[in-house]
C-alpha cells in the first residue's frame, strides 16, 4: 500500500471542518484514512469482519484505497485482488490462525507500508 495521495481543490471547499482554498494541494495519508471514524469505534483494530456485508461503510469507496486512485492508482489492482483471494481461501481452509496476543501494529513504510514483525500461529485442520 503507498502512504498516500494528493488531491487539488476545485473549489474553495472545507473538509471535516478545514477549508481549502481552489487550486490547494492536500495529502491524503492512507493511515489515517484507514482509520476514520466512519469506521466505527475501532477503525485502529485490525478487523477483517469490517468488510462483511451490513458493516461496510455506505461511503466505502472514499474511506478505502489501498492501490492510490485515479489516473495513478495501481495498474495491478485487479490482478492482486484475484491473487490475494484465491490465497486467503487456500489458507482459511487449511488453518486455524491466531494472533499472538501481545502485538500492538506498527507500521513500516518502504515503497509499501506493512506491518512491522507481525506473526501468526498457524494450525492445520485437517
């Protein structure tokens, strides 16, 4: 995930309360975004279950950009969302995963941002 993007006003506009003059620039960080309170009170958790249907925010689409957007959003968007299912699928199947208790996410921004030294544990089922 990149750290984030730049928006231009088209207008003089405010947002969440902060005006912005026409043709001022703005950086969205995908962090903090991630992690607005349309979220619900623990937008800061990790939380797959957010994303099932009835907890899906009803402006999803502007609360969630992990390939950028726009004319420079990931051209490989499609291709990971495909790969990424289909390797979720292999391992929820064939795993019980548990979190060590003890973790609190930090973040490491390289090209991408991650999270820093998280681990699993992983059980077979079968």
């Amino acid at each position: 995930m990149a750290p984030g993007y730049f928006r231009k006003a088209r207008q003089n506009t405010r947002v969440a309360g902060h005006p912005f003059e026409k043709g001022e620039w703005v950086f969205v960080v995908l962090l903090q975004l991630h992690r607005h309170a349309d979220w619900g009170d623990n937008g800061h958790e990790f939380d797959p279950d957010r994303f099932e249907r009835g907890r899906v925010p009803h402006n999803l689409a502007h609360l969630y950009k992990p390939f950028g957007t726009g004319m420079r959003a990931c051209i490989g968007r499609q291709f990971a969302y495909h790969e990424i299912v289909v390797a979720l699928a292999s391992i929820v199947w064939a795993f019980d995963l548990k979190p060590d208790p003890s973790y609190t996410l930090q973040v490491e921004e390289t090209i991408t941002l991650k999270p820093l030294a998280l681990r699993l544990k992983a059980k077979r089922k079968r």
